[in-house]
C-alpha cells in the first residue's frame, strides 16, 4: 500500500491550486450576480435630492402607485390562468414525450424548445403578424374575439413561452419515475389512463407542482412579446383595460424618467423570482430544463 509519504510534495499543492482557481472563478460570477441584483436595494435607500431618500418618494406620487399595483394584480391574474392553461397541454404533451416513442422527436424536441431559444422580441413580432396578417389568426379572432392589443394577448404571449418550460420541466419529472410502476399496473387490469391518473400523477406531483411554480415565474416575467402583442397601454383611474404588467411597468416608468419606480418594481420581480426559485428547489423541481 502506498503512504501518504509517497505522494509527491507537489501533488497537494497542484491540486489545492486548481480547486482555488476554479471556485474562484465561481464564487466571482457568483459576486457579480448578487452585486447587479442588490445595487438596486442600494440605490433605493441612498440620499437623494434634498436628502430625500427614492423609496420615500413613492409615497409622494399616489398615482404611480396605484399604477404598479395595478400592473401587479394584472401580472398575477393573467400569469394564473396561463399556468392553468399550460399544465392543460404540458401534462399529456410531457407524459407522451417521456413514455412514447414518437417518429421525428428530434425534430419535436427543437420545436418545444424554439419559443425557449428564440428572442423574445422576435417571438412578440411572430405572433403579431400570425393574428394580424394570417387566415389561422384572423379565424382564432373570430371565434375568441379580438386578441391584439388586449388583455387575452398577455396570456398568449405568456402561454408561447411558458407552456415550453413546462412541459421541460414535468417531463424531467415524469423520466424520473421507473416505467415498470405503470408496468405492474396495467398487469393488474388498470387501463392506460388509470395508470397514468393512479400511479403515474401521484408520483410526479411534486415535479408537476415545481412545473407549474417555474411557468408561474416564467410567465410573471414575460416582457418583450407582451409588450409588442398586447402594447403595453398604460394605466389610468380614468380608462379600463390596461395592459400594462409588471415588467413593463419597469420599462414605461424607466422610459418617463421615474427611475425610483422602475427599480422598485424590479426589486419587486427579484424577490418574486428568489422565493419562487426556493420553492422550486423544496419541491424537488430539477436544476435544468432540458
């Protein structure tokens, strides 16, 4: 057996040198992240003009105020039901990926992953000339009423994207469950949908739930496609039916000079974004999406 004496001296130096350039690597990217992220806590809290601090001076502009609570309540209303609408294709479409053998599933695959990879500038202005400038659109109106510029047009933007993170993340969960529990059901007389309802559901709940939990922050976020397919209008006490979410309200109050309120709600999307991160990782969601 070889001692430790026989190591060469050199060894554990090389490899402390290594471990110390790599981590280093890490924990700087990691500094760099949380210093982007908390600079915005630290320019709310700073002095301003007149000593006045920029978190203060929200309660000075009533109106702003009740813009971005109004732009959150409809952030969260429109990101609840294109979660519901999501998990409605998500579910089976990720079951049929992680149980089927289907011809073309590379070519599937890209497809699922296109709204994920592509810009979202160029997802908004694909789906703007789909409804305005196709029969398929123009037909989708028709029976559905009018989706650009509306309300219906955030959780068509939102659902474009977020219905691809969802059906990443519950197939992640799906593959995560032997097969041979399905298996053993269906020799026991279960058919296939009482196998997938009884054995494969329960055991995926968590995955499933940390899905949904993700597509929810997913859609919360979504900026460039709801700006460009839903406009983005303002909100004002006098006129209903803005659709003006949470991260545009960022960019509208940013563009109009009211920086304090622009990174207040960013802030706001931080925190919303961390504890959903939380919640994914407590309940067991994967670190990956693909």
């Amino acid at each position: 057996m070889s001692s430790a004496a026989d190591t060469p001296s050199g060894s554990g130096r090389g490899d402390l040198l290594f471990r110390a350039l790599l981590g280093s690597l890490l924990f700087l990217y990691l500094g760099f992240i949380l210093a982007t992220l908390l600079s915005n806590v630290w320019w709310l809290g700073k002095p301003g003009p007149g000593g006045l601090r920029p978190i203060a001076a929200l309660a000075d502009q009533p109106l702003l105020g009740q813009e971005v609570r109004a732009a959150l309540v409809l952030s969260l209303q429109t990101s609840v039901v294109t979660v519901l609408l999501a998990l409605l294709v998500a579910i089976p479409s990720a079951y049929a990926l992680s149980r089927f053998r289907l011809r073309g599933e590379a070519i599937i695959d890209m497809v699922i992953d296109l709204p994920i990879v592509v810009p979202p500038l160029l997802a908004g202005l694909s789906l703007l000339l789909f409804f305005r400038q196709t029969p398929l659109g123009h037909w989708l109106e028709r029976i559905f009423g009018d989706i650009v510029y509306t309300r219906r047009a955030i959780v068509v933007a939102q659902f474009y994207i977020a219905a691809a993170f969802a059906i990443r993340a519950i197939k992640a969960s799906f593959d995560s469950i032997n097969p041979r529990f399905e298996a053993v059901a269906r020799s026991l007389g279960c058919g296939p949908w009482q196998a997938l309802w009884k054995v494969a559901l329960p055991l995926a709940r968590n995955g499933i739930f940390a899905g949904a939990v993700m597509t929810w922050a997913r859609a919360m976020g979504e900026f460039a496609p709801v700006l460009i397919l839903a406009a983005g209008t303002p909100w004002r006490p006098d006129r209903p039916g803005h659709t003006e979410v949470l991260s545009v309200a960022a960019f509208l109050n940013n563009s109009a000079g009211h920086l304090e309120i622009a990174i207040a709600v960013t802030v706001l999307m931080i925190a919303i974004a961390a504890c959903t991160l939380v919640l994914f990782k407590k309940l067991g969601g994967k670190g990956y999406l693909w």
